[in-house]
C-alpha cells in the first residue's frame, strides 16, 4: 500500500510579489537608520533631562511634599502665636512676660526666620537622603541613571539642586504661614533690608542643606535611618536658634558657643538679619562664611560618598 504526501507551495505569483515587497523594504529601513541623526547628549542637555524627571516625581507628589512643609511651621505658628497669646501666655524679648515696651521684639518676629531655617534644613535633607535610601536599596533603581552618558559628579549636583529646589519651595511656604496665623496685635514685625542678600542666603542655605543631605544619605547605614531625627535634626532645630536669637544665649555663654557648630544657626541668623533687622543678630560675614563654606566643603564630601556607592 502506497502512501502519497502532498505538499502545498504558493502560487509563484504570490512568491514574487512578496520578494518584491522584501527587497523594496529592506533598502528603505536601512537608509532610515543610516540617515537618523546621531544622538549628541551634552552635559546641560543630560542635566537638563534628570531635572525634568525629579520635578515630574515632585508634581506627582506635590500633595504629600506640600502637607509635609506646612503641617510642622503651622501648629508651631498656631501654638506659639494664636495659642500662647490667647491665654496670657506670650512674651517678647527685650522686655518682661507680655511687656510692650518699646524696643522688644515679639515672638512671632522671632519665629519667622527661625522657621524657615527649620525649613530649609528639614526639606533639604529629607528630599535628597530618603529617595537616596530608597535607590540603593536592594532594587538599585539608582543604575538607571548612572548609566547616563555623564560623569557621577553630575548626577551627585543634580542629586543637590533638586533637593535645594525642595528647600527653597518648602522656606517660601512657610513665609506667608507666619504672616498671617497669630493673635491680635502679635502681628511679627518683617522688613526686607536687602532682597539680594535675601536671595543669596536661601539659595546658599539650600545647597547646604542638600549638601548634607547627599552626604549623609551616602555614609549613613539604611537600616539605622531612624537615628537621622534623634541624632541630628531634632538636636539641630532645637539647638538652631529657631526659637531665640544667638544673642540671647550670652548668659549660657558655653552652649553660645558649643552651637556655633551647627548650621543651622547661621540660616536662622542670616534670615533674621535681612527679615527682622530689629531683632538682634550674627554679623553678616560670619553668616555668609559658614553658608558658602559649609555648601563647598559638603558638596564636596558628599559628591565623592555618593561616587564610591554608585560605583561599588
């Protein structure tokens, strides 16, 4: 018994036109790829691109960023300047408890540049060393990015002046807050010396606060991020001049100078100076000094940590 296996082949019609069609194709891709402009990646145009996407994650969360910066100055402000007044409990310095003599200064004109220190240092670390934890981590979302064809050193300052956009946002909100919630006749006393110097201190403090805030996120161990509040913000902003200036602490005359050491203390008096020049202050080149030091010496740590990570 003989079987018999036929095989099906398409009309040699059909077999010409699809080899027509191939060869006609093939020639056309290939003058597309030969003929597409090369990729000239420059390192503005790279920078450019890895801000566009922080500021894309930053609008996609701005409910959340925008809580975060106004809850703490608000129940400060609320407490100290509504609360506090309200029940007989305000004071002013340079004069006794509730005292109106001329030439004291009251507490909310006290708060103003204070807070927006506090702000300025809480915004600039929290914005670069939390997503910094988060992209080392075991997901190493970080390599997306360091494969950008640029130097680490660029990703570690566009690392920086996100975080020191974070900053300046979160110390411009706080402004109106102070202004608007106290009690009657606890209205603060702000006045605008110079708007340059003004500038110059908010951006120097928020470079180094992200500054920091690269630098820790590189040396400090994940697992222990905990220790990021009780260690370092919390004694920060209490020992920041945030709530008295650093001249009222001559009659502690050890810790005046034992704070000298933080940061912080020079935000508060450097935006105390050009806000609220009837309070006292800290000269001006000491301030701008430590801000402009602080922000080189920082960045310049914190660059090379975050290069040994990224590399390791």
């Amino acid at each position: 018994m003989t079987s018999t296996t036929s095989t099906m082949t398409p009309p040699a019609g059909d077999a010409g036109q699809a080899a027509a069609a191939g060869a006609g194709t093939g020639p056309a891709i290939a003058a597309l790829i030969t003929e597409a402009p090369v990729p000239q990646p420059t390192l503005a145009k790279t920078f450019a691109a890895m801000m566009a996407r922080e500021f894309r994650v930053l609008r996609r969360n701005a409910v959340g960023t925008f809580t975060r910066a106004v809850m703490q100055p608000l129940l400060f402000v609320f407490v100290f300047t509504y609360v506090m007044p309200k029940i007989g409990g305000g004071f002013m310095f340079g004069g006794g408890a509730g005292a109106s003599a001329a030439g004291s200064v009251n507490f909310a004109t006290i708060l103003v540049p204070g807070l927006m220190a506090s702000m300025l240092l809480m915004q600039g670390i929290m914005a670069v060393t939390f997503p910094l934890v988060m992209e080392f981590s075991w997901q190493r979302t970080i390599e997306d990015r360091a494969l950008a064809p640029v130097p680490i050193g660029v990703l570690a300052t566009q690392k920086i002046t996100a975080g020191a956009a974070q900053a300046f946002i979160g110390a411009l909100i706080v402004f109106p807050i102070v202004l608007v919630v106290h009690a009657a006749g606890q209205a603060p006393h702000v006045h605008v010396t110079n708007w340059l110097l003004l500038v110059v201190i908010l951006v120097t403090a928020s470079l180094l606060t992200a500054s920091l805030g690269l630098l820790l996120g590189t040396v400090m161990d994940p697992r222990k991020m905990q220790m990021l509040f009780a260690v370092i913000l919390l004694p920060a902003t209490m020992l920041g001049c945030v709530y008295y200036p650093w001249a009222a602490l001559h009659q502690i005359r050890w810790l005046q100078y034992l704070v000298l050491v933080n940061p912080m203390v020079y935000m508060s008096e450097g935006l105390r100076a050009v806000l609220t020049p009837g309070s006292p202050h800290m000269a001006m080149w000491a301030i701008l000094t430590v801000l402009v030091g602080g922000t080189v010496i920082f960045g310049y740590l914190g660059a090379r940590t975050f290069t040994r990570r990224v590399l390791n």
